[in-house]
C-alpha cells in the first residue's frame, strides 16, 4: 500500500527564557499513516494540552516539526517546490475547531467557497463553479437559496461550520485534518456534521484525521485511534476495541469522565485527580501518566514503558508487561488496513 501522508516520529518542543530555558515537549515522537488506496478516519484523542492541535498544524505544514519528518506521496512536504507544493495544499485540506475564525466578517460567505474554486480550478467557467459551491452545500445539508450572499454574523455557528465541510467537499481531497469540528455547535447539530465526515469516506474516498477529546464522537466515525497523554501515544488500536474495553490506565479515565445517562449509575469516582497545572512541567523519567495514575508503582517513576500488544492493540503500560511488545507502526497498518476492509 502507497501512503498520501505519512508522519514520522514526530516530536515538536517549545521553549521559553533565555537565561533558564524552560521546555515543553507538546508532541513526543508520534508515527502515522494515511493510506493512498484505503480510506479511513483515523481519531487522535485526548483532553485538552494533549498536543492534538499541535500534531494538526504539523500534518496540515503549518508548523515545522523540532524532529521527525512529515511526507507527503513519499517526499518529504518541505522539499514541495510550486505545483508540488500546490498539489499538497489541494490534497491536504483542514477543518478547523472555531467557525468563527475562518471567516473574514466583511465579505459574504460565498468567498469561502468560490476562492478555492478559482485556486484550485476545479471548474471552466463561472456557472460550473456555482453549480458545484451549491452541489457542495447540499451535501452538508444546507440550502444554498438561503446560505449564499449572506454575511458570517447572518448564519448560526453550526452553519459556518458545515460550510468549511462543504469547503473541503468541493476541493475533492485525499486528506482532511478536521481538528475538534464539532465542538463548538449544539448537539443537536453534530450527528450532521459527523454524518457528512462519513459520506466523505464512504462516498468520496476522502481520509480523515479527526482530532477530539469527546470518545463518544470517536466510536461514532473512527476506524482506528491514537489516545494521546502530554504528547505521547498511550494507547493505539482499533476504535471500537479502545473505546468499549480501554487498557491504558488513562483511556480508563477518559472514559469514566463520560456521564451515564442512569441516575442509579455515580458519576465522577474514577477521574482522575486533579493536579497544580504544572504538570507539564514535571520532569517524569518514566511513564509521564504515573503522576495521576492510580495504579502507578515505584517503577512507573523511574522506567519508561514499551508498548505491549493487549487484544490487536498497542499499550504503553507496565500492567501489561507480560504482553510482547509490540511496533506500532506495524500494529496500526494492519489495524487501518483490516478496518476499511
């Protein structure tokens, strides 16, 4: 199998002061693969400060990786010179968390989409391109009738954001890097936005790296997952696997934060503690979970963790040493590849 988009082991660290520089590793050697000829929606979960965003602006070229190397049909994307680069912009698209940033206030909302039409050329003459802006809104569900000429301020916010998924419909790409795109529209509309991801996949061939910290949106539209904690794969395996029976101490925890729709049921025994904020800034030489792990041992604290092989998936955890370890690169090809089969 050829891949579109390939990330690897990326690692990308921040810092600050001059004199006593502090550093902040926001992602810790992270590998990932987006199959040219298998589509699939591949979840990179975790709570907020877990590097999703950051391995987003990675994947998408806006942010260099400190180390590791992003690749693009097989080339590395900062080596991408004019029509190359072009190509990857097209192919490569994002769907961001904020509907409200993407738009500029003073032009109408028809700029979103006839701009990259022009870009790209995706259409001979005017009449193609409208014909394919209103085909494009329709299949997110909206009515072009009552979406075009307006104004950002004259749409309600879930709205906006079909339009961005209607955006990345129209452009046609192999991938699309949808970072927490329904976090910010009511529920009531998120089963639309979550439904026309799908038909990307389904009907178009489109890969999706759908980045949340919600595991219900997850299992809703994932194949496979990638838990992430302070930059760093936790657990990695096929969605339905991850989600239903978690083996990592903190997919455990983000599962028991979900509430229970059953008053008998209490919510909130299992979270995990709550810490001063600067954990992030805690040195931990071994398993950087064992300061909020309630299993955690004296060898937790000192020795870093390999990822053991728990029932076709990847965990990095010494509660399942008895495990072989396991190459998640391999694990996670074959997981994709099983899963969209």
């Amino acid at each position: 199998m050829s891949a579109v988009l390939e990330a690897d082991h990326l690692t990308r660290v921040f810092s600050r002061g001059l004199f006593n520089k502090v550093e902040n590793v926001a992602v810790n050697d992270i590998s990932l693969q987006v199959d040219d000829d298998n589509p699939s929606i591949t979840v990179i979960a975790g709570e907020s400060g877990s590097g999703k965003t950051t391995l987003a602006s990675m994947l998408l070229g806006f942010m260099r990786p400190t180390h590791g190397e992003i690749r693009y049909r097989g080339r590395d994307i900062y080596s991408l010179k004019g029509n190359d680069w072009r190509e990857f912009r097209r192919n490569v698209q994002p769907i961001f968390q904020d509907p409200f940033e993407v738009f500029n206030p003073v032009y109408r909302v028809d700029r979103i989409l006839t701009q990259p039409a022009q870009l790209y050329r995706i259409a001979e003459s005017e009449d193609e391109a409208r014909e394919l802006v209103e085909d494009a809104l329709r299949q997110v569900g909206l009515r072009p009738a009552e979406t075009l000429g307006r104004f950002p301020h004259q749409l309600s916010g879930g709205q906006r954001q079909r339009i961005t998924v209607a955006r990345a419909f129209l452009l046609k790409p192999k991938v699309i890097v949808a970072d927490e795109p329904v976090s910010m529209i009511d529920a009531s509309l998120r089963a639309t936005v979550l439904e026309s991801l799908r038909e990307l996949k389904t009907e178009l061939g489109i890969s999706i790296i759908y980045i949340t910290h919600d595991l219900t949106t997850a299992y809703q539209v994932g194949d496979t997952i990638y838990v992430l904690y302070r930059g760093s794969v936790v657990e990695a395996g096929n969605v339905e696997n991850v989600v239903q029976d978690p083996s990592h101490p903190y997919t455990q925890l983000l599962m028991g934060s979900i509430p229970v729709p059953d008053p008998r049921v209490p919510w909130g025994e299992n979270l995990a503690p709550i810490t001063t904020g600067n954990e992030r800034e805690m040195t931990v030489e071994g398993c950087a979970f064992a300061p909020r792990c309630p299993h955690a041992f004296d060898r937790c604290a000192t020795d870093p963790p390999h990822f053991q092989l728990v029932d076709n998936r990847a965990v990095k955890c010494f509660l399942h040493e008895d495990r072989p370890v396991t190459d998640l690169e391999s694990l996670m090809s074959t997981e994709t590849a099983s899963s969209v089969s």
